[in-house]
C-alpha cells in the first residue's frame, strides 16, 4: 500500500494543507518564542538538581510556544479519529497539570492520574473501549508512558526539540505516503511548531522546553501513533521506530533501576544519554549522537515502510539491537573511566 502510493500520495495529499499548516505552526511559535526570550525573566527557572545536566538557572516553560502555535493550526484540520474537543481538551489538561509542575510542583500519583484520564478520552476516541477492553487498555499505558518517557529524556540541549522535529516529521512524511492528508498536516505542525523552540534550546540552551512541552509532546506522539496505526496510516511498528532513541534509553533505563531496587519516580542521571553527556561529551556531543540516532531511524523508517514494509518488526529488532550496542558502549566507558578516576 505504502510504496504504490509512493512520491503521488506525498505530493497530494501535503502541499496544500501541511504547507498551510506548517506556515501558521511555525509563524506563531517564532513570533511567541521571541516574546518570551524577550520576558525570559519573567519565566519560572529551573535551578539544578541532583538530575540536571545545567549549572545555571535557566527560565523554562518554552513548550508553552509549540503549543501556541500548533492549536490554531490543528483547529483548522480534521481529527485524526473521533473530534478535535477530545483531543484537544485531553491535551489542554495535560499541559495545564504539566504547567503547574514547572510553577510548583505536582504530587507523582496526581500528575499520573491525570495523564491516565486524559490517555483514557483519547485511546476512547480511537479505540471501542466496550468491544476491544485489552487494546483499550494497552492504548492508555502506551500514552501515558509516551508523556512521560518524553519528559525523561528532556535533560540535555536540544535532544526533545530534535525528537519532536525529526519524528513528528517523519510522521507527517509517512502520513502523506499512505494519503492520510489530515493526519500528515497534522504532524507536520507539530514539527513546524517545534522548530523555533529548537533553535532557542540548542546548546547552549536560553529557555528549556519544562513540562508543559515535552509531557504533551510525548502525550500526542504516544496518541497519534495509535491513531495512525487504527486508519491504516502507517503499521505499529513504524511510530515505534520513529521515535527509538527516546523510547529504548528511557525503556531501558527504568527496567535497569527497577531491576536494582531503585525507586523509578525519583529524578536521577542514569539515562543513557546523561551518562554519555558526564562521559565528557557534554552537551554538544550528546546532541550529535542523539540527533544522528533520530535522524537515522526516521530515514530507515521511512525507507523501509517504502520498500519492504512487511519487515518493519524486523528492522526495528535490528535497529533496537544498535541501540543496546551503543548502550553497551556507554557501560563500558563509564566504567572504565571510574576505574581511572582517584
């Protein structure tokens, strides 16, 4: 299906409402990230603690600008499944909780619970909760685990700014190939929207995304690769391998310290790529090794979807092993450099 539709499908079905959406996506959040690199002292700081990779106070709440520019975009498009009031005020909720966790804090089962109702609305939309109860059910972990894998691997310059560019994008490529032009214009927003921020949070950053950016962000990935996968967009396997480098280092990294006895709610530095950033690859580095990751899984997502689709479980198998591969390779400069340590 995918490589008949091919170049004609992407041709079709994205020039007129992604470009349009992608105009206003990104116009809006350029005009409101520079507001608020204006007024950045007006915006909460987040001052560093023990999983911080910062040592400075640096404002945060930047999110808030993806966000002002993809809802005028989106109001203007279809919904992928079900209406735009589900989604939407599924995903208002969740910034809003997010939001008051970047002013103040927010209670761990508080902040779940909201992210499980809101995951509840949506997977129902997508999903007939009454004739399918187990699809129901792993749809609403699958998006809570997505906020919030999101917001784990936003600790470093640029890498969630980046994720959301490369994967929505890659989303809103393959959403055109299949002819889905409501859900590419979609995803092509979201990528559009996210730029500005990106280029306000490459190393070094001047804002951070906060939770209000990258929960929601990981919330409506979580949702629109089940969306996606429910109208035929594109197979289960592709929003998977999309957004690989987010999903294996948190995935990975809380079975490790579940496995250890470690209390999983609790802010750390073991992920991967915080290790590789006090390894001595700094910011910098660790976004050149994180991007060039996403950058090739989106490639090899879409190639593959392209010629062999029907192999897409096997090169995400493949693509997973070079992840552990490269974990691996961490491990074992951690550790050899402990070892020289005095």
């Amino acid at each position: 299906m995918f490589a008949a539709t091919g170049l004609h499908g992407l041709a079709g079905t994205l020039v007129t409402p992604a470009i349009v959406a992608i105009a206003v996506a990104f116009g809006v959040a350029t005009a409101v990230t520079l507001l608020m690199l204006r007024h950045a002292g007006r915006l909460p700081a987040d001052r560093p603690n023990e999983r911080s990779l910062h040592e400075r106070a640096t404002p945060r709440g930047g999110g808030l600008a993806i966000w002002a520019g993809f809802v005028p975009a989106a109001i203007a498009l279809p919904p992928p499944v079900g209406g735009w009031p589900w989604w939407l005020g599924a995903l208002f909720v969740v910034a809003l909780v997010s939001f008051a966790d970047d002013l103040r804090g927010v209670p761990v089962l508080l902040r779940l619970a909201v992210h499980a109702a809101a995951a509840a609305i949506v997977a129902a939309t997508i999903l007939a909760p009454a004739g399918a109860p187990v699809a129901f059910a792993v749809a609403v972990v699958v998006i809570v685990w997505g906020a919030n894998l999101f917001n784990f691997m936003d600790g470093s310059d640029g890498l969630a700014g980046l994720m959301a560019i490369t994967g929505y994008g890659a989303c809103s490529v393959a959403a055109a190939l299949a002819g889905a032009g409501a859900l590419a214009a979609i995803c092509a927003a979201v990528s559009a929207a996210s730029l500005p921020f990106f280029l306000a949070n490459r190393p070094p950053a001047s804002v951070f995304m906060g939770d209000v950016g990258s929960v929601p962000l990981g919330f409506l990935a979580a949702a629109l690769g089940i969306a996606g996968t429910a109208v035929g967009a594109w197979p289960a396997w592709f929003p998977a391998l999309v957004f690989l480098p987010f999903l294996a280092d948190a995935t990975v990294t809380l079975v490790r310290r579940a496995l250890r006895g470690e209390p999983v709610w609790r802010a750390h530095r073991s992920h991967y790529y915080q290790r590789l950033h006090a390894a001595g690859a700094g910011h910098r580095g660790t976004l050149a090794v994180w991007g060039a990751a996403m950058a090739g899984c989106a490639l090899v997502a879409i190639g593959c979807l392209l010629v062999a689709p029907g192999r897409g479980n096997l090169v995400l198998a493949i693509v997973l092993a070079l992840h552990l591969i490269g974990f691996a390779a961490i491990d074992y400069h951690a550790k050899n450099s402990s070892a020289r340590s005095p």
